[in-house]
C-alpha cells in the first residue's frame, strides 16, 4: 500500500531530523493491534480510494507529487526555504 509506505517514510524522517529513533522497518504487532486490524484495513482502503478520487478530480498523480515533494524537502526544509525568502525580503 502506497498510502502507508509515504506516511511511514515521511514519520521516519521526522523522527530522525528531530533526533528520534525511526520505525524499524517491520513492525511487531500486538494481539489488541491484530484485533483492530479489520477495521485500520478498511481506515487504509478508505484512504486510498480518496487518494485515487482526489487523482482524477486534479488530474495528477498525488503520490507521485508527494514523494517528491518529501525529496525536495529532503534536500532542503520548509524552514531554511521560509528562511531565505524572509532573508530576500529583508534586502529588498
């Protein structure tokens, strides 16, 4: 599932830039958590038909954008990019 595989991708890399420790790439599941499993399998299908709905309402490939939205960011913040627009307006 795509939908979990970004959403996972993108926790782990905010876990690690805060200092935090990351997912470890497979994860344990507990008995209560493989009890609840039906319905966080419906919560995922659920997502990912509104993912592929929202696709064809804007004509584009939403995970695809995401990932390399998460790629950009990756190679430089949402903060250091605020950063140096506050720092262009300063000199202008």
């Amino acid at each position: 599932m795509i939908t979990i595989r970004i959403i996972s991708d993108v926790f782990n890399r905010e876990r690690a830039s805060d200092g935090g420790q990351a997912l470890p790439p497979a994860v344990t599941r507990e008995r209560s958590a493989t009890q609840d499993l039906p319905t966080l399998e419906r919560h995922w299908r659920a997502t990912e038909s509104a993912a592929r709905e929202l696709e064809r309402e804007i004509d584009a490939p939403v995970a695809a954008i995401l990932m390399s939205a998460i790629e950009a960011l990756d190679r430089r913040s949402f903060g250091e990019r605020i950063g140096d627009n506050i720092h262009k307006e300063k000199s202008n």
